[in-house]
C-alpha cells in the first residue's frame, strides 16, 4: 500500500493502491461514480473486484456505474485507533453496506455522529479524494423522499 500526505491537515494518511484490475473502482469516485464490475455473460454485480464471475465463472465483465444507494446492514464503532492515521478520526463507524443493487461493501459511515448510526439506514456514496489516482467510497445518511420510501428495519 502506498502512503501519501494527502490531508489538508498535512496528516499521515494511508491511501488505496490501485492495480490495473482495480483501477476502475479507484478512479470512479474522481468522477463521483461508484463502478463494480458487471459480469458480461450472466449479469452478476460482483464485489470484491475480481478476475473471474463467482457465480458462472466468466472473466468477461464491464465496469457499471452503481446507483450509490445502500443500507447499514451492519456497523460497529471504533473507539481506538489501531494506527496512528486514524487517531484524530476516533470515534468511527465501519459498516456493511449493502448496496440496492446487491454487493455488501465494507466501508464507513461518515457525516453523522456514530450514536446515530442505525441497522437498515439508508445511505448514499460519499467520494474521499485520497491520492489523484483514488477516491474511497464512503456512505452517509440519505434523507431524501426516497429513502423515506425505501427505509429498512430500525431499531
Ligand atoms: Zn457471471
């Protein structure tokens, strides 16, 4: 994994390493599009990236724009840093997010206290610049008539 300074704050923060397979994934976000691979002969939406269909086995896909739109399937709150990176990020939501259109993507909850953070929410992509080659998808709560409409489970 390469290492930039690429917070305005001057922190260290490590950034994604795009290889030539994952590049698509990492850039799209520059454009503002979450882009997972679309396999070509069955349709399967499959994450995490991959050289071949986990389900009919085709290495032929195409790299599709996601409609960005999930829910919190599952979360938990960091308290701790585990790396000296994330220390001024303390307290932080990972989550399962499950996107409408199937993949689970681990990644975080960001723009909302943790406490607020619920099982089911609906969220929309977020877009982290990391380094001019990546940007990291992250989630936030969605609060449009939409979600309304398509809210899960809250506890
Ligand atoms: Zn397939």
């Amino acid at each position: 994994m390469s290492v930039e300074a690429a917070t305005e704050t001057g922190e260290f923060q490590p950034s994604p390493a795009p290889t030539e397979l994952t590049e698509p994934f990492w850039t799209g976000g520059l454009s503002g599009e979450l882009r997972l691979q679309r396999c070509a002969d069955c349709g399967h939406v499959r994450y995490p990236v991959s050289t071949i269909c986990p389900r009919c086995l085709s290495p032929e896909a195409t790299w599709s724009a996601m409609s960005g739109r999930g829910i919190v399937q599952s979360y938990i709150v960091f308290e701790r840093a585990y790396h000296e990176a994330w220390a001024s990020q303390v307290p932080y939501v990972v989550a399962l997010i499950e996107l409408a259109e199937g993949p689970v993507l681990i990644s975080n909850v960001v723009g909302v206290e943790p406490s607020a953070v619920r099982v089911g929410q609906p969220v929309s992509v977020v877009f982290e610049r990391r380094s001019a080659t990546a940007a990291l998808p992250q989630f936030a709560p969605r609060t449009d008539a939409t979600a309304a409409v398509e809210g899960g489970t809250e506890r």
